[in-house]
C-alpha cells in the first residue's frame, strides 16, 4: 500500500503544478480583445451603458485598461475601460463617433457581461464608474 502513494504523491504535484501554470479552472484570466466573443461583450456592456444614462451624447470607450474573462455557467467578462463622451447625440443616424481627446472628460469604467450563447442571453451585470 506504501508503494502505490509513492507513485500518488508525485503525480498530484505534476497535475497541481500543471493546473496553476494554465490558470485554474473558473479562474479570473486575461481577455483577448482580438477574439470577436470579447468585443461584442464589450460592445454590448457600451450600449447598455449608454441606455442607461440621461446624457444627450453617446459615449465610448477610450482606452481598454483591462480585459479578463472567467469561465462560469457561461463566460463572464470583466472590462476596466476610459470611457469618453463623443459628439454624436442618442438615437441619431448610426455612424462612427470619434471620442474627445480631453482627457479631463475621461471616466473609468468597470463592467462585467456574463454571456451564455447557447440560451442566446448575455447580461450587464456589473456597471460602475467613476472620475
């Protein structure tokens, strides 16, 4: 019985240490934002962001800080963004909006989608921002 935890021990340790090199599993990693399921994640939490503001401008992102996703019941992402207003007003002819370059005006935002493609649902679940 000795012999057999000889042979256990030394493969729990490989298969941990294979484990915490890829990142667990339902871990917090790194989002590509050249994957196209992390752009329209981030493209649909701007959109709902803009529904949910009183302001008269559409405001897009400025500057993407930070992009991460974890693996759940689906896929949640988690974007840190600068946010910034544009000249083009709510519900006008949809066109390409360039953001003001004043920094000043910039804000950070935080918002997690959580995206479940096969119910075709995806949801802002997080929204904060701040100066």
């Amino acid at each position: 019985m000795l012999t057999s935890w000889k042979i256990v021990v030394p493969l729990l340790a490989v298969a941990f240490m294979v484990a915490s090199a890829s990142g667990m599993p339902g871990g917090v990693t790194d989002a590509d934002m050249n994957d196209r399921e992390t752009r329209d994640a981030l493209q649909f939490a701007v959109v709902e962001y803009n529904k949910g503001t009183n302001d008269l401008y559409v405001r897009q992102v400025a500057k993407v800080i930070k992009a991460q996703q974890q693996v759940v019941a689906g896929m949640k992402y988690i974007f840190t963004v600068q946010m910034a207003r544009t000249p083009c007003k709510k519900g006008g002819v949809a066109k390409v909006c360039a953001v003001h370059k004043d920094p000043a005006a910039a804000y950070q935002c935080i918002f997690e989608v959580w995206s479940r493609p096969w119910l075709n649902a995806i949801l802002l679940t997080k929204n904060e921002c701040k100066p």
